[in-house]
C-alpha cells in the first residue's frame, strides 16, 4: 500500500460525519418555483454503493480507503455503526474515508442504530463470515414495501451452514468452522441480497455460486473493491455469479462510483424547469433505461463519458409514456418517482408500474394537491399483468396492490406546504415545486439527507430559489 496509507492508528477517530455535514434534522425548504435551472452540477458518489463498502471494510484487518464517498446521512450512520463494532475510522480529506478494523469489540448492533438505517444489514454478512457471529437489532428504513423482510439474506446464511434465530427483537446469526460454499438460487432479484452473498462467500471454504444474482452497477462496484481486496470473483454471465473463497483479505483503496439516482435526479430537474444542466461526474451508460424514456417523452439529452446534458426548450411538447420498473438493466424503481413529475406536464395518459415495492406513490397524494391528477389503481385496472416483488405480499389474500399511477397531462402545478414520506418521494416533491408557479415549504427534508449531498446547495448553484431553515 502507497504511504498514504501507513498511518499511525492515533490519527484514527471514531467520527461518522465530516465536518462539512451540518444540516439540521427538523428543517424545511423554502422554494419559489418556475424558474429554469442552467449551469453544471456535479454528481456525488453512490450511496447505494458507498455504504456496503463501508461495511465490506469490516472483512481484513488492514486498511481500507473509499474515495469519492458521499457525505450523506445514510452513510454517515454506517460508519456510527461501524465504529459501535470496532472498526477505526478516520476522515483523510472530503470524500476520502479510511476505515480499518483490527481490533474489533463487538458483534453486535442493536436496534438504537439499526432502525435509523436498513443498510446496516450489511454487517450480518462480514461479522459472519470473519467472526462467526452477528447480533443485529430490526432493521428501519423507508416504508416502501409492506415489511422489507430480510428472509433471502438470512436463507442464503443457512445455505452456507449458518445457524439462525430471531430472539429479543434482534436477528442472531452463528456458524461454527466457517461458512461453506453453496449454490444460492434466488427466485426474486434481489441486489442487497446478492451483495449480502458476495460478503459472506469471499471468506468461505470453496466455490460459492450466485444464481439470478443482481447485475446493478452497483453490485459489480463492490465486486471490483472485493477483488482489489483479493477475492476472487467471476460474473460468470449477466446473472450467475462465482466465488471462490480465500483464507484473507488485505486492504485496498476504491473510488467509488457515480450515484446514478442523483444524476437522474438533476436530469429531470433540468427538463421539467425547461432549463439547461451539464450533469458532471455520471455514467450514462449506466442509464441507458432512464434516457430511452427521455427521448420518448421529447427531452433533448447528449451523453458523454462521464458527462450528461439535459435540456428542454420552453415551447416543447413533452409526450407521455408507459414505464414498468425492472432490474438493471431495466428501469430502476428509484427513477419511478421524479419522472411522475416530468409525466405531469406530458400531453396524453401515462402508466407508471412499480414491480419492486408495493407502497412507493404516497407522493402522489402531494402532487394532486399541487393540481396533478394522478390516479393509484390496481395494475389489472389498468391493463397490466400484476408482478410483486416482496415476499411477503399474498395477492391470493389480499388482492392485487395498488402498484400503478395512471398520470393525466399536462397539468399546471401551484406551490404548496408539502410532507415528504420517504427519501426519493423528498427529491421527487423538490423537483415539483421547483416547476411549480408560487411558493412551496417542504417538510420532512431530513428523508433527502439520507441519500443527496447538499442538495439545496446545489440546486442554488444551477438557479434554484430555495431556502434552507430550521422548522
């Protein structure tokens, strides 16, 4: 490893945010909409990314230095919950975050940590796979399906010889000489059940084979930070995985993807608000389901390497469009919200089918109040075959969910006090008020620091009007 990296534990601190991560929880955005957004924003690195690596650190003793590491909520209670465990983390520069766990002291995270962050799921897999062990109180998060069950991360545990128990509130996990190799076969996609696998198979004893494992960019993120760290990993095809397990793994240094959910963000913001944004720092290629839909509803775009720019010209017609969210390379159920809003100014009916979570609409509710007229029907009354990705869901008993928003346009949104219930749901409600006529207070805006880097700032740089202040 380069010298940056041999330095003594002292300079370690046991601190989950930077010092540049000041917003306050109970706080709301001001905005004064209608106004075109134009100038260059720049992307933060994934979370969705970011915070299973910060987790994946927990699998060697040495060093391990993540870069272009976002500086959200989100990720900021993994590394809480990584230093809660043991590991030494410390803050090298923005965005540059070294974690190093030699001296762990637990195997346990319990519920005071857990419920702030359904991510912290991901240390049952490395506590397991190095340790043997993992205590981990319920997990929180967005209340998006019906009870986001963790049962294909603790299947694939027992699959790999694990022992599991839920007792006490707290999911107990233990597995006496090592896991073993398995073939894990998972009925439903699923992308933190596959990393789950990922992180508990490097450290195994044989081959390890992953089927209808996730293929997110994400996922293949965390497999090139794995085999810099020395595993061995082979995406055998575009959905069966191979791992075959080493004794150890060493430290390594990563830069950290693009979020491709922020990008999309902005992409929108640029087309709703007729304006002009050069997206830096993103893959388009990563996008190519998202820019498809663009090009159908009539918003210019061109794609660089890295780069992607986003206009739309005020006399242009935006069309409207059917979409059905899928796994990647499909249309991502996070681009579902935010694009509702684009679809509100489209001339025409648009279908918006969400196959992954079963409660991701409760924006609408907000929407219709600012003058859009979008209906949440079951997918059968709209002439779409019904698909369920939660496991926990019994259509058979309790019919089919309403998982489809049937979107009228274009109608003219007004500012209005908005309530965010969820993360996306909160930048899908900025977006809207952001191409709204009058003004809009958005509360609840703690849901948007869990997943987007100073996002009032960065909506100020490119033209927003938009206040930031405590509630």
């Amino acid at each position: 490893m380069d010298g940056d990296h041999e330095r003594s534990d002292e300079l370690f601190c046991n601190t989950a945010r930077p010092v540049n991560m000041t917003q306050k929880r109970l706080s709301k955005y001001i905005i004064d909409g209608s106004l075109p957004l134009k100038g260059e924003v720049t992307v933060s690195g994934a979370k969705n990314a970011a915070i299973k690596m910060v987790a994946a650190s927990l699998l060697t003793g040495e060093e391990v230095i993540l870069t272009n590491i976002p500086e959200i909520d989100d990720v900021a209670v993994m590394i809480e919950a990584a230093s809660s465990l043991g590991i030494k983390t410390a803050w090298l520069d923005n965005h540059k975050l070294r974690l190093k766990a030699d001296e762990i002291k637990t195997y346990t995270l319990d519920t005071a940590l857990t419920c702030r962050a359904r991510s912290t799921i991901m240390f049952m897999a490395p506590l397991l796979s190095r340790f043997g062990q993992f205590t981990l109180g319920e997990p929180g998060g967005c209340t998006i399906g019906k009870n986001r069950p963790i049962n294909r991360h603790l299947e694939a545990f027992s699959q790999m010889g694990a022992q599991i128990e839920f007792k006490d509130g707290s999911y107990k996990g233990h597995v006496q000489g090592g896991l073993k190799g398995a073939e894990v076969i998972f009925e439903k996609n699923t992308v933190m059940g596959t990393e789950s696998v990922l992180l508990s198979s490097v450290l195994a004893s044989g081959i390890t084979t992953i089927l209808n494992a996730a293929q997110e960019p994400e996922v293949d993120d965390l497999i090139l930070l794995l085999t810099k760290m020395g595993a061995i990993i082979e995406r055998v095809t575009d959905r069966t995985i191979r791992v075959e397990g080493v004794a150890t793994l060493h430290g390594a240094s990563h830069e950290i993807l693009p979020d491709r959910n922020e990008a999309a963000t902005f992409a929108i913001a640029a087309a709703v608000t007729r304006g002009d944004l050069l997206i830096k720092n993103t893959k388009p290629s990563d996008m190519t389901a998202f820019l498809a839909k663009l090009e159908k509803i009539g918003v210019a775009f061109e794609s660089g390497k890295n780069s992607l720019r986003v206009w739309a010209l005020p006399d242009r017609e935006f069309k409207s469009v059917s979409i059905e969210t899928s796994p990647h390379p499909g249309f991502m159920t996070d681009w579902q919200q935010p694009i509702c809003v684009l679809l509100t100014q489209a001339v025409g009916v648009s279908l918006v089918h969400d196959t992954i979570y079963i409660n991701r609409f409760e924006f609408t509710k907000e929407l219709n109040r600012m003058g859009s007229k979008v209906d949440v029907v079951q997918p059968g009354e709209a002439g779409i075959k019904t698909v369920v990705s939660d496991d926990d869901y019994d259509i058979g008993k309790e019919g089919e969910p309403f998982t489809v928003a049937k979107i009228n346009g274009p109608t003219p949104l007004t500012g209005k006090r908005l309530t965010i219930p969820d993360l996306r749901a909160g930048a899908t409600l900025v977006l809207a008020a952001l191409c709204a006529k009058g003004k809009s207070e958005i509360f609840g805006v703690e849901h948007i620091d869990r997943g987007y880097e100073l996002f009032d700032q960065k909506l100020t740089a490119i033209g927003a009007r938009i206040i930031r202040t405590s509630v």
